[in-house]
C-alpha cells in the first residue's frame, strides 16, 4: 500500500488495527472461538479414540493455564507501562506512538489476554458438560497447540524485554519511521499531484481554510482528485502533513468548484492534536532532533548520543538525493491536483539547527555536525549545497559563542570552511 496516497478510510483503518485494544480484541475473540471448537468437531471424534486419549487431564491444564496467563498478562502490562515511561523520560515523549504500535508486544499481550479467555471459557464449558468425552479430545489438542504457541510468544517475548524501551532502540524506531516516510514521499514528491506552481494558485481561485485547530495528519489525495475531475477544475494544496493550521489558514485553494463541494474538500484534510509519522518525514527528523537535544542538555550530559543522532539524520537525508531515480509518475486520478515539495532547507532547519544551538559549546559535537554536513554537501543538489552553507556558517556562528577555548573555536573555523567549500566545490585555501 502507498501511504503516500491512501484513502482517508484506509488511512483510519490502519490506525485502527496498529492499536493495542484492537489486536487484543482480536485475539481475544479467537480465543473464545477456538474454546468452542470442540462442541463444532466432537461428533468427528470415534469413540475409540475418546477411550485411548487422556483427555480427562484437560481440566487441571486450563486451570493451570488460566491462572498463569493473567499474571503473566498483568506482568507484561507492567513492564510495558515501565518502559514507555523510561522512553519518555530518557528519550522523548514523541516517541511513545511507535513503541505503541510495535507488534512484538502488542502479539505478546495479545496471546496472554487470548489464551486466558481460551482457557476460562474452556473451564466453564467442561463444568457445564457440554464438550462430552469426544468434545474432551478435541479441546485437549488445541489446549496442547495454543500451549506451543504461548512458548513461543514468550520466547520472543523474553528476547524482546532485553532491549524495550532503550535509548538504542527507541532511536531505531524514531529513525527508521522517518526513513520510511521519507522513501513514500520520494515515490510521491507531491502526494500523487503535480507540483505547485511558482505563483502557488491562480489569482481567481478560492481559498478553502481549515475549521479546526491543529496538525494535519493526513492528505486525502484520491478524493481531492476526484473532486477536482470536472473539465478547468483544480486543486492547489498549499499544506503538507505536519502543518498546524488554525480557522484562518488556508489549506487549499479550489478552482471552478461549487461551494456544495467546500465541506467534502475540508474533509480530504484530517486535522489532529499531535502530528503522525506515516506521511510527514519531518516530524521523524525533529523527534531525533529532541532526542539529541535532550542527550545534550546539562542534567543528562551525554553528546554521544548527539553524535549518533548526527550519523542517523545523515543516513535519512542522503536518501533525498536520490528522489529522482525512485520518482513515480502522478495518479492519473490527480491530475489536477497541485501540491508542494518538501523543502530541503526546512528539513535540515528541524534536524541540525536544534543540535547546532545546543551543542554549540562542546567541541566534539561541533566538529562531527561540520563532517556531517560535508558529506551531505557532496554532489550536484543545488538545495543541499545552500542548505549545508547556512548550516555550516549557523553552527559555527554559535560555537564561537559558547566555546571558550581560542584554538577550538580555529579548529571549527577551518573544518567549517572546507566544509563549506566542498558543498560549492571550490578549492580548499591554505
């Protein structure tokens, strides 16, 4: 699936299913599913297999099961809950949702709540009598796979628990959610449309503002295609995921489309209190950037982790380059919709300027960003090039503020200027 071009029900339905409640809910009603599958299969069971098999000993393994899966359910959520709470002091907050969302534990909890209600639904149909001796078999071999699966869900779990929560890990995520939106906004630079025009809209065209205050965290494309399929219509999207907008901003502007169309315009804009990673790849690059700033910060005192955040935003950024090799080519659907490109400035401004201001006073911080930018200065990206000289004289700008010591701030100076030379490919002075 294209996320840069889903549907808004598809994009509210892949919501839906990465929640925790929804997986648990699943695998919960399996598990009730499968309890009665041995009143469905009994009357498939010859009654001389019903004499071999030692069925009777089902009831003390659900009982056995039951209990051990609602500790172990009631265990998990602790140890979630204790590491999404150690995410967001030592990380970021803005990095819970992908921890939310991480099927390992959303599987494991599941499994736990399943196999429990397996169980107890188990118990209460062998009280009841309604399994029989043939039922008895049945159940007695799904209570051995449902068995192999819960080993192998705490297996993994167990492996899991190693690294939930950390520093490393939680960065992992941050990084590669925004390498993943970033390659679906390579795909599709401006949603599925075409870009912008230079003048942005016509000068008769009519502006559509937003009604709600918040973060648009999903462009309807489709829709907006098809409502702009009239022969002279358009579209001309003037927001991209991740803009706060308010009554008075403008999210696009229609071309020859009736106001009947206003509301089903507004609607193709999904607007939220927190901003999402799936179609906004600067919000995976500010995330890094406050984790880094956080690593950077007097009380936590740690500029490796800045340094390393500095090698991640260079391996998200470096794949930009290469948008043109991946471009795809417009929906035919949208084709008279319009809409801007990510601005490569911006995009270093959300990453690098957070770390250049405050790591500015420690050396090691300095010369690793000025390396950083010169390799992403290499190359024939006119946008890079800018981006990388207003960022490599910004730091320095700084560093020479906060630094104290004379030959480090003239250390910083000539990595600047060659660093900066390189970007415009010049011959580095002596």
């Amino acid at each position: 699936m294209d996320l840069a071009v889903i549907k808004r029900w598809q994009w509210v339905l892949r919501r839906i299913t990465r929640r925790l409640w929804f997986r648990a809910s699943f695998f919960s009603l399996l598990g009730v599913a499968t309890a009665f599958l041995g009143l469905v299969l009994k009357q498939y069971i010859p009654d001389e297999v019903s004499a071999r098999v030692g069925a009777d000993a089902v009831d003390n393994i659900l009982e056995i099961l039951a209990s051990s899966m609602l500790a172990a359910t009631t265990f998990s959520l602790n140890i979630m809950v204790s590491a999404y709470a150690s995410a967001t002091t030592n990380v970021t907050p803005r990095a819970t949702p992908l921890l939310l969302e991480d099927r390992t534990t959303q599987n494991a909890l599941a499994t736990f709540i399943g196999s429990f209600l397996f169980s107890l639904v188990g118990i209460i149909a062998l009280s009841t009598g309604l399994y029989g001796k043939n039922g008895r078999v049945v159940m007695f071999a799904v209570t051995l796979l449902v068995i192999a699966l819960i080993v192998y869900t705490l297996l993994r779990w167990i492996d899991h628990l190693a690294h939930l929560g950390r520093l490393s890990e939680t960065t992992d995520r941050v990084e590669a959610a925004a390498i993943a939106a970033l390659q679906e906004r390579m795909k599709k630079p401006y949603l599925g449309g075409h870009a912008l025009p230079p003048a942005g809209r016509p000068v008769h065209a009519r502006a559509l503002c937003s009604a709600e205050v918040g973060y648009i965290q999903h462009i309807d494309v489709p829709a907006l295609g098809k409502l702009s399929n009239k022969p002279g219509s358009a579209v001309y999207v003037q927001v991209l995921p991740g803009s706060f907008v308010d009554e008075h901003s403008v999210l696009a502007y229609a071309e020859r489309l009736d106001d009947s169309a206003t509301e089903s315009l507004r609607a193709a804009f999904s607007i939220g209190t927190q901003r999402s990673f799936e179609q906004d790849p600067r919000f995976g690059l500010s995330v890094l950037a406050e984790i880094a700033s956080r690593a950077l910060s007097p009380a936590v005192n740690d500029p490796g982790t800045a340094i390393d955040v500095i090698g991640r935003a260079v391996r998200v950024l470096s794949l930009w380059k290469g948008r043109a090799k991946v471009r795809e080519a417009p929906i035919p659907e949208c084709s008279r919709v319009f809409a801007p490109d990510l601005d490569v400035d911006d995009m270093f401004d959300d990453i690098f300027g957070p770390i250049a201001r405050d790591g500015a006073g420690i050396i090691e911080v300095g010369v690793r960003l000025q390396k950083a930018l010169r390799l992403l200065g290499r190359g024939s990206d006119p946008a890079f090039t800018a981006a990388v000289v207003k960022h490599s004289d910004l730091a320095v700008k700084r560093a020479e503020l906060a630094l104290s010591l004379e030959e480090d701030k003239q250390a910083l100076r000539e990595l600047a200027s060659q660093t900066q030379q390189c970007a415009l490919r010049q011959p580095a002075r002596s």
